[in-house]
C-alpha cells in the first residue's frame, strides 16, 4: 500500500489541484523578490514561522511519499530537504514552476502550489534536522574531505551549509549527490548552473563518490 500511495497520491495531487485553483480563482503568483520579502518577514517572527511550519503539512504530506516524513528522503537518489535553506528551497521551487530547474514531476506538483504553500513549505523543511548518513569507508571519506575542500567549501562553506542562494550539501544523501554532481559535470541539460559545471568537469567518477561519501556523513 504505501508502495502505490508513494506514486499514485502525488500523481492524484498533480491532476487534482490545478482544477481546485481554476475553481478558486487563485491570483497569480507573486514575483521571485516579493516571494523572498514574504518569507523573510515570517523567518523574522516566531509565531509565523511557527504558524507556516504547522499549515505546510497539508501539502508536505505528499512531498513525504518520496522526501520522507519531515524531509529525510526515504530514496536513495531523491534529496533530503531536511535542514535545507528556507530562501533556497523557496528559489527552487520558483524555478521548477517556471521550467528553469526541470522534471516533469516536480513541475506539476509545485505549479499546483500558492505563494503562501511554496513559503510555508520552505520554512517547515528549513526548521528539521537532517538525518547524515553514518561513517562509512575511511579511505573514501578522506579521499572525499579533500576534494570537498579544493572544490567545494569556497560556495558551500567549510562545513557544507551554503547560504540563502547556495544549497546546503551537509548530510545529503549520497546517491542523489552523485546524480546531480554528474548532471552537472556531464552538462545533460537537467541541471544548468555555470558556476558548478566549471568546478565538476574535471572531477572523475571515484572522487564524485567519494566526495558524496564525505558529503553524505556532514551535520
């Protein structure tokens, strides 16, 4: 049951919501900037924040069919969005909508989502502690330190936790970092950022693995 719940609840998400917004007459989204002021201003008080966290479990209880319960994915190669940065999952979120960060089934989801649903989502996610994966291999793990080093730390920050506009790779799960860190270095057109083609191409595939090791083990 939960096998076809984990596909068939989104799917139903994806073809029922839309027609609930038509119905509704749902005003159009709010530009990216606007989005971002909105959500600072609940990150800035408590009880909105307490608030959004609590009204984002309508929505983030089909997000829990892949992401997990709380954002600690229950797929290898699906993200955690535990932990994540609130103005980062905000952005892309923003991104999957307007088709710049693609995958059809993202896409649907996220269109079928208010400005207040995209924030309030944002903000649950940011404010749960992510699950790192547990130690594993030593070699691979300091093989993995250093290019996280020489490659990453510069944008990701020496205990990988990005910023508002950089993602945070602490305790990601590591097969999901190995698909995008390839998507990347490989430029298949899935995942388009100048900046992390540049720092990937070089990168053969026992350090990407490593370094996803590493990554994977961060708090």
């Amino acid at each position: 049951m939960n096998r076809i719940n984990r596909f068939v609840l989104p799917l139903l998400w994806i073809i029922v919501c839309p027609a609930f917004a038509v119905a509704a007459n749902i005003k159009p989204h709010l530009s990216g900037a606007a989005m971002e002021e909105r959500l600072a201003a609940v990150i800035k008080d408590p009880k909105a924040t307490e608030a959004a966290a609590k009204s984002a479990k309508s929505v983030t209880f089909f997000c829990a069919n892949c992401h997990g319960e709380g954002g600690n994915s229950i797929l290898p190669d699906v993200p955690n969005l535990a932990g994540q940065n609130p103005s980062y999952l905000l952005n892309q979120m923003i991104k999957f909508a307007d088709g710049s960060r693609r995958n059809e089934f993202m896409e649907g989801l996220i269109k079928a989502m208010s400005d207040e649903e995209r924030i309030n989502v944002s903000v649950y996610y940011a404010n749960v502690k992510v699950v790192p994966a547990p130690v594993g291999n030593k070699a691979a793990m300091a093989k993995g330190k250093d290019v996280f080093f020489r490659v990453c730390q510069h944008c990701h920050g020496p205990a990988g936790r990005g910023s508002n506009v950089i993602a945070r790779l602490a305790g990601q799960k590591p097969d999901y970092l190995v698909k995008s860190l390839k998507r990347y270095r490989d430029g298949t057109g899935e995942r388009i950022d100048p900046l992390m083609a540049a720092n990937t191409k070089n990168l053969a595939d026992a350090e990407i693995s490593a370094l996803a090791t590493y990554i994977s083990t961060m708090e």
